[in-house]
C-alpha cells in the first residue's frame, strides 16, 4: 500500500461533490476516490459541517438544489470519512491569519490547520485562492488537484 497523504479541503471544496453545477467537480470526484481507496486522508477543522449545512441550505433556497436533496447531501457529507480537528491551536492560528490577511476567522481556519499539520490546503473559493495563493505556499486551487503531485 503506497503511503497515505494528507491534505486540508475546506467546504468550498467538498460541495463540488453535490452541487455538480460547480466547476472542478471532476477534480473533487478525484480526491473522494483517493480517500476512498486509502490513499488520502482529508483534514477539515470542525466548523466545516456547518458551513456544509448552511451552504446546502443556502442552495436550497436559492433554487439550485431542491430541499430533500440538501437532507440526502447532508446525510451523504455525512458519511465521508473526514479527520475533524477542534483546537485552541487552531482557532488562535485563524484569529492571527485572519488580522493578517484580511480573511473571515472560518476561511483562516482552514490555513491555520493545513499549518499546523504542514500539508497543502485546497480551496475551491476563488477569492480565497486569489487573495492568499500569493502569500501562502501551501494553498491550492482545487482544479489542479492530483495525488501525484501531493508532496
């Protein structure tokens, strides 16, 4: 078995899965195989459940998705064997990146864990992408994801 990596998704990313009017959903149907096979772990800090819900929500409101389809995602994102991390660590890390780059203290969340566990972080925000990729080494635009090239 060839070594498990490990990255940080953040919600943006792991909506692609049941909002398929998204772009890159190819490229998120690509990261859930790996986890599914055993050779990715995806790292998330816990607030993304509620993003998910609030975005499915949101969706459903707005017509993209109908509401006992936002439930049946729901239930689905459920199911994913994500690795969820709830620290003080974490959530000082979010403040402080948060005041540096000017970034809501969800968004930056995600950046501290992919810090803190020194793994790349894949967004599937444009401005979050556009506005931190200059700065941040680590950060990844969810289109160019490929298990090859994970360090």
């Amino acid at each position: 078995m060839a070594h498990v990596k490990t990255v940080v998704a953040d919600a943006s990313v792991l909506l692609k899965a049941y909002l398929r009017d998204e772009s890159d959903v190819s490229s998120v149907d690509a990261m859930l195989q790996d986890l599914s096979d055993g050779r990715l772990r995806i790292a998330a800090p816990s607030l993304m459940r509620y993003e998910i819900a609030n975005a499915l929500w949101a969706a459903a409101r707005q017509g993209r998705i109908v509401a006992a389809d936002a439930i049946t995602a729901l239930q689905a994102f459920l199911q994913i064997d994500i690795d969820y991390y709830e620290s003080d660590d974490i959530l000082t890390g979010a403040l402080n990146f948060a005041q540096q780059y000017g970034r809501s203290v969800y968004d930056s969340a995600y950046v501290a864990l992919a810090q803190r566990l020194g793994v790349w972080f894949f967004t599937g925000d444009r401005r979050l992408h556009n506005a931190l990729s200059p700065h941040l080494g680590f950060l990844r635009w969810i289109g160019d994801y490929q298990y090859e090239s994970l360090p």
